[in-house]
C-alpha cells in the first residue's frame, strides 16, 4: 500500500535542456513535450503511451549482475531514480511489477501500484511511472544497465528494451555520451532515453516529496 514517501510526489514539470540544441537537434527537430499523463500512486505522471515493453518474470530470470530476487524488500540502501523513454517523439510506459515475481497490485485512486510478490530484486519498479527503487541490502553503485537485465530486455546505444534506431540519452537534462547501460542510479536521477527522432524536450521532477 503506498504511502509516505510512496504517495504523492508532486507533478512532474516539463522543461527546456537547452544541452538539446548543444547536441544539434535543433528546433525543427525537437518535439514538443506531450502531456505529461495523470499523476499516479506515488504523485509521478504515468506517460500516455503504451508499454515499452512487458514485465518479464524475475524470478525466471534469477540472480543478475550479482543482483538477487528475495522474499522481502531490502531497505539498508534504499533510494529512487526516474526514467522516462520516448520512441520517434512518444511517450512509452515503464511497467509496473519490473524486478518482483508475481506481482500482485492493488487498486488505488490514481492506479494499480504493486504491494506484493514471491520475491523483490534489489531494482524494482512499484507502478507505472517509471520511478526505479533501488532497495538493497549491500550499498554499491547501480547502473541502468542492471536494471534492464533484472527487466530481462536489452540496452544499448541502438537499441531500448524492444524499440531499435539511434538512442539519445540525457541525465538531468544534459546529453550523456557515454554508452546508456552504464548510467549510475543515483538518487534522484532523472534519466531520458529517446530513441530516433524528433528528439523530446527535457522532463524533470521538480520535488520528490519523500520518494
């Protein structure tokens, strides 16, 4: 059941990375940001696309990158990070339930949020907003690359989970040049993924609000 720092964040506010027209995207090559969705159970926008692509089965998959699936949350190094994807300009979804074996949602006013399963990878996602929970017994630096692996989909500077073409990625804003698995999840990092063109104005969360 979501709550505290799992209820609502405040909305996310789309901004301008003036670092998009550094890179050369150029105005007529920049979308527009779309609506941004309604907010979801933890307070962040669920993006009005469809999923990226499905949740894969933790447990199937087992132990990855020295990241394992248990029975309970892992809470010693507990802090989030934010990823939005845009594939030829649109909004895809970050499903809900990435990292936990069977989950089990329940229903809230803002949408299903996932209260349970037979086991927690240490990278998780609760709903479909693209907040990644980085809760693990062992304090150590994560990086996008292992989430994906937990997710069961490939990463690369071609290719995102099932969507393929020239991947752009941004960190806070700015062009990471840098090969896209090896972004850390950091706290609060706010990590963008376009993959093609036109590429999309920057998104931010301007407050946490305890996530």
């Amino acid at each position: 059941m979501p709550g505290g720092r799992h209820r609502r964040a405040s909305l996310l506010t789309a901004g301008i990375a003036a670092s998009l027209l550094a890179l050369g995207a150029g105005a007529g090559r920049t979308a527009p940001l779309a609506s941004p969705g309604p907010p979801g159970p933890e307070g962040v926008p669920i993006p009005a696309g469809p999923e990226l692509a499905p949740t894969g089965d933790a447990a199937a998959i087992g132990p990855v990158d020295k990241i394992l699936c248990q029975p309970h949350e892992q809470v010693l190094f507990h802090i989030h990070a934010h990823l939005t994807v845009f594939v030829d300009g649109r909004a895809r979804r970050i499903p809900a339930g990435i990292g936990i074996a069977s989950p089990q949602a329940q229903a809230t006013p803002d949408g299903p949020f996932v209260v349970a399963g037979s086991c927690f990878s240490w990278l998780h996602t609760h709903a479909a907003d693209g907040i990644i929970h980085i809760e693990s017994p062992v304090q150590r630096t994560f990086t996008l690359g292992d989430f994906f692996d937990v997710w069961g989909r490939p990463l690369s500077r071609t290719r995102v989970a099932g969507a393929t073409g020239t991947v752009t990625a941004f960190v806070g804003g700015r062009p990471y040049s840098g090969n896209p698995r090896a972004i850390k999840l950091t706290k609060h990092a706010q990590i963008q993924l376009d993959v093609g063109r036109p590429l999309v104005k920057a998104v931010t969360i301007t407050s946490w609000n305890g996530l």
